[in-house]
C-alpha cells in the first residue's frame, strides 16, 4: 500500500513539469513573445545594447562625478531613442509593452536634465529605479518563443 501511494505521488510529482513542457505545447518560459522579424530584432537589440551602454555612461559618470557625461549618456536613450523605433516595431509592441518602454525612454531624459542639478547620490537612486524598469519588462518580454 505504502508503494502504490508512493509510486502515485511520485508520478504525479514529475506528471506536472511534464504536462508544463509538453502536453499543452506551451513554452515553459512564461514570458510574453514580441515575434519580430530577424531585421526587427538585430534594430530592437541594438538599442537594447545602447540603453545598456548609457547605463554604464551614468554610473561611470556619477563615480567621477562628470555632469557632462551623465547628460549625454542619458541623452543617448531618451526620447530620440523612442522616436527612432520603426513602425513596422511599434505596431507589434503591445500596449503592456509601451506602458513600460515609454517612460523608461522619459526617465533617461528626466536623469539628462537631473544631472545639471542633483547631488550624485540622487543621480544614482534615481538610476537604480530607471534600471527597475529594465528588469520589470525583461521579466515579461521575450523576442520569441523558444522551442
Ligand atoms: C519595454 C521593455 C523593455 C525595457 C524597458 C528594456 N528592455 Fe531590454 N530587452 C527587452 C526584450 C523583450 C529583450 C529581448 C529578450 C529576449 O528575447 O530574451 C531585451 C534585451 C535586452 C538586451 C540583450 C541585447 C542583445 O543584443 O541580446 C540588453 C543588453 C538589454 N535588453 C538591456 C536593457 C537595459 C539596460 C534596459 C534599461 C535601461 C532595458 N533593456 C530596458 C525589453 C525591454
């Protein structure tokens, strides 16, 4: 009797990562896919690496506490950045999507505008919530489906 009950919870323990990947042909990443073409995704990761270098440009900036660099790192991935997104993207990009990507873009211009005036350490607080951002839509984005 201790066997069987055993056996059952056993296969119903490993039934249930089985059925995740296989059985409703669902991804086990939950992550919502944007499906973009292969010309879309080389433009969408390339401003993906550019946010990643302002990122880096800010941080870099704050330690030497170099106003200039701060500003023009910002600047690199605020709104001209949102502005440039062909349409061919921004037709795919789902409103969820947007309501992330949008203000993330407005807070790399609000930071430009900070760095004439703030202390540092607001400069970087304000930067770890801007890299909030980064990861709140990571969190729920993927290019594609994998499979
Ligand atoms: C509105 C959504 C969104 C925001 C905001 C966002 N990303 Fe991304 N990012 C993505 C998606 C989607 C991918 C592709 C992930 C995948 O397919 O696995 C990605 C990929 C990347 C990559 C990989 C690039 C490559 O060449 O493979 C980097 C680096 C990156 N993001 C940096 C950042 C940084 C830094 C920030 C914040 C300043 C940021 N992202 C904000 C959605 C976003």
């Amino acid at each position: 009797m201790k066997h069987i009950i055993t056996g059952a919870l056993l296969a119903s323990l490993l039934s249930i990562p089985l059925t995740v990947v296989g059985g409703s042909g669902k991804s086990i990443d939950k992550r919502i896919a944007l499906n973009l073409t292969t010309a879309e995704t080389a433009d969408f990761l390339a401003e993906m690496r550019q946010m990643l270098a302002s990122i880096q440009g800010i941080i870099m900036g704050i330690g030497e506490e170099d106003r200039e660099l701060i500003y023009k790192s910002a600047r690199a991935s605020g709104g001209r950045m949102a502005r440039a997104t062909p349409d061919s993207v921004r037709s795919k990009l789902p409103p969820s999507f947007r309501e992330i990507g949008g203000p993330t873009h407005m807070m790399f211009e609000e930071l430009a505008i900070r760095a004439e005036t703030d202390d540092m350490d607001m400069l970087a607080s304000f930067t770890g919530q801007l890299v909030q951002q980064c990861l709140t839509c990571h969190e729920m984005f993927k290019i594609k489906t994998l499979q």
